[in-house]
C-alpha cells in the first residue's frame, strides 16, 4: 500500500509541475505578442477617398461635350475620331451587361471586322491590287509578327523560345490587303515555330481542304485560274496559293517581278507597323500568364484596327450585312475529294506556273503601264470624309506645332522676368 499511494503522490506532483511549466511558457510567448504588438506601429494606409465623380465630370468636358477643351487633340489621346470612340462604347453597352445599356446596337461586330472576303470582296480586291501593283488575282500578303511574352511560366520557356531570339514570344499570322486591312488572324503558334511551322496551324486553308470555299477565277497572261493567291517571302513552301519572288535574278524579267512582288507585299508589313504604333501594349512585352487572354487582347486590337480603317473611309471593301452567300456543301475530312483539294493547293507545278505566267505580265505591264487606281477610284464622290485619315494626321501635326509655339513663348516670357 504504501508503494502504490508514493507513487500516485509522484504522478501528481509531476503533472503539476508539467501544468505549471506549460502555463509559464504561455504566458511568455503571450508578453512577448504583446510587446511587440505594441512596437511595432499600424503600417497599413489609410484610405483615400476620391472624387470619381467629379473625376467623371472632367473628363466629360473635356473630351466628350460639344464644346470640349481638348476637342482638336482627341484624336492623339485616343487613336481614333471621336464619333467612332462614342459607337464602340455604344455597341459594348448593347452587347455586355456589365456595361449597363439596355439596347444592342449592333450585336455583329465580330461577324463584320473578323469577317471572311465574300465573292464581291474577292473582285474589289482583284481590282484594286492589279491596279496597285499589276498582280492579277492577288488577294493580299501573308506573314507572322512576334509578340514577346515577358510573363512567360518558367516551365514554358523552351517551347516558345528560339535560337534568333532571346526572349519567350508568341506567333501572329495574319494576311492584309493594301489598305491594311487584316482579313485573317490567327494568334497562338509558339515563338519556337518558325514562318513554315507556324504556317500548319491557323484554319487558313481550311474552306480550300473542306470545298466550302467561294472562288473566283482570274487570268494572268491570257492562262485561266481557280482562285487567287496571296503574296508571300521565299521561306513559305511552294504552294499553288502562294507567289513567292527568286532569290537572284539575272534576268531583266525576273528583276521586275523580284522588285514589284517585294513592293506589293510590304502591305502586309505596313500593317503590322500602323497595327504596332497604333497599340502600344503591342510594343512591350505581354504581362499575362494566360494566352486565351492574350488571344483576346490581340483579337481586340484587330478589331479595333480595321474598325478605324473603315470609319476613315480607307477600305477597299465595304461591309454589306444584306449579302447572300451561296450555300456550298463541303466534303467530310479524310475523303477522295479533301485528299484531291489537299493535293491541288500543294501542288508545287500550278505554283510554278502562276509565278510564270505573272512574270510575263508584269513585264508587259512595265513595258506599257496600264492606267493606276487613284485614291479616288477607291471611293465614291459623295464620301467626304475619304481623306480623313491625311486630314486628322495634319491636324495633329499642326496642334503638335501650335502647343511647341506656345511652350517656346512661354519659357521665353519665363526667362524675360527672371
């Protein structure tokens, strides 16, 4: 008995021995919160408070009302006329409820800036680039722009990388027609791709391979054709859609062809300039972890681009929602006929001999010029506003002259009372 109750007093001494430890220690690192709870003081900011409505209400006097301050100078402030600002916010209103309008004023935006060329586009485009450059059949030039990709994951690095480059990027193919129009985007190819790889992905050839494709035939040196062609560098492949230029010509026939094929294709190259200039979050690299958002930032700068385009009265084409489309049945992928349509663009002899049959006609036509599309065979008389683009740049360089002038005479007045 007295083994059992010395061992039961040893137990419950040691138990409050423990308690008493556990709650000193408690109350030490409890003190020690505290103090430094009381060190340190409160870093957090306290709010401040903003007048956005007041910060609304400048901004509209500024820009928006009839007689604003800054009227002559929204153009430099926004890329874009002020009427065609006030019908993109319009149409987002009408088509997103987040932007709080009740009616939607167009709800065909994409249908109508992303859209394909139509039979008529086809022809006006014919007409226009054989007069611009002598290239019968032409329906624009094809070519990638990169996008450099700062926000790139690390894990991706390799894959959208090159050897060329140094910095992760992010491949645009596009085709544009001479008034810079973009008639086709595809955005998303990796930046280790290269023209001829990234060539494979878009949907460009799609229609062709399917049979849902509207050709119009064209004659180049007295030889019928299916369809037209577009412009292209010498890296693209051989194909019966492509009109590459030689790579060292010796004849004067050839050297005529070279220069009037690299002239005509630096369309697609001016558009990607205006494009880039126009968008400076095209300039720097993108910040985003996401490509289906990049998609989406890219898509809507295109958007943008040939909506201005066509407010300024540059198109060739102009957009005709009431246009009839012929229904053409396709064929199923993997047929007899896809396997032949496939066949038929790849076919490198039709691509030898448009390029021949167009050197032919070239020099002819440099032998005897043909009559050269003004800008105003572009246009009808009635559009006034046809040489807006010119008319706005000019006044933006004047309003530039005019603040430089006041700026000068201001530092002059500064320096006269010191």
């Amino acid at each position: 008995m007295s083994s059992s109750s010395s061992s039961d007093s040893t137990a419950v001494e040691e138990a409050k021995y423990i308690g008493s430890v556990m709650a000193k220690t408690v109350a030490y690192y409890q003190n020690r919160l505290d103090e430094t709870s009381r060190a340190q003081p409160n870093l957090r900011k306290s709010p401040l408070r903003r007048n956005h409505e007041a910060e609304h209400d400048r901004l509209i006097e500024d820009y928006f009302v009839d007689d604003a301050v800054y009227a002559v100078k929204f153009r430099r402030r926004f890329r874009m006329r002020k009427e065609l600002f006030l019908r993109i916010v319009g149409d987002l209103e009408g088509r997103f409820p987040y932007f709080q309008w009740k009616m939607d004023a167009r709800g065909k935006k994409g249908q109508q800036y992303l859209r394909k060329p139509t039979i008529n586009d086809i022809h006006q485009l014919y007409t226009v680039h054989e007069g611009k450059h002598g290239f019968p059949g032409m329906l624009g030039s094809i070519e990638c722009m990169h996008w450099i990709w700062s926000l790139c994951p690390n894990a991706w690095c390799c894959q959208y990388m090159r050897g060329d480059h140094k910095e992760p990027m992010i491949i645009l193919v596009a085709i544009a027609s001479h008034d810079l129009w973009i008639w086709h985007a595809f955005f998303g190819p990796t930046g280790a791709n290269n023209d001829i790889n990234s060539l494979d992905q878009p949907p460009v050839f799609n229609d062709i391979y399917l049979g849902k494709s509207h050709d119009v035939p064209f004659q180049a040196n007295g030889v019928a054709y299916k369809r037209g062609y577009y412009l292209t560098d010498g890296i693209y492949p051989p194909l019966s859609v492509f009109v590459k230029s030689f790579t060292c010509p010796n004849e004067p026939k050839r050297k005529k062809f070279k220069e009037a094929q690299e002239s005509a294709r630096k369309d697609v190259e001016r558009a990607f300039g205006v494009f880039k200039r126009r968008w400076q979050v095209l300039t720097v690299g993108a910040r985003s972890y996401e490509v289906k958002r990049l998609q989406h930032v890219m898509y809507a700068c295109i958007i943008l681009h040939n909506m201005i385009l066509e407010d300024e009265r540059r198109t060739i084409c102009r957009y005709n929602e009431n246009e009839v489309l012929p229904n053409v049945e396709g064929v199923a992928v993997g047929t007899q006929e896809y396997r032949v349509n496939r066949k038929e663009v790849h076919n490198r002899g039709i691509h030898q001999t448009l390029r021949a049959d167009l050197l032919e006609h070239i020099y002819r036509a440099h032998i005897q010029p043909p009559h050269e599309l003004s800008h105003d065979n572009l246009f009808d008389e009635s559009d006034e506003d046809s040489e807006m683009f010119v008319e706005s740049e000019d006044s933006d360089d004047e309003s530039d002259a005019e603040e430089n002038d006041a700026d000068d005479q201001g530092d002059d007045e500064d320096d006269d009372s010191e």
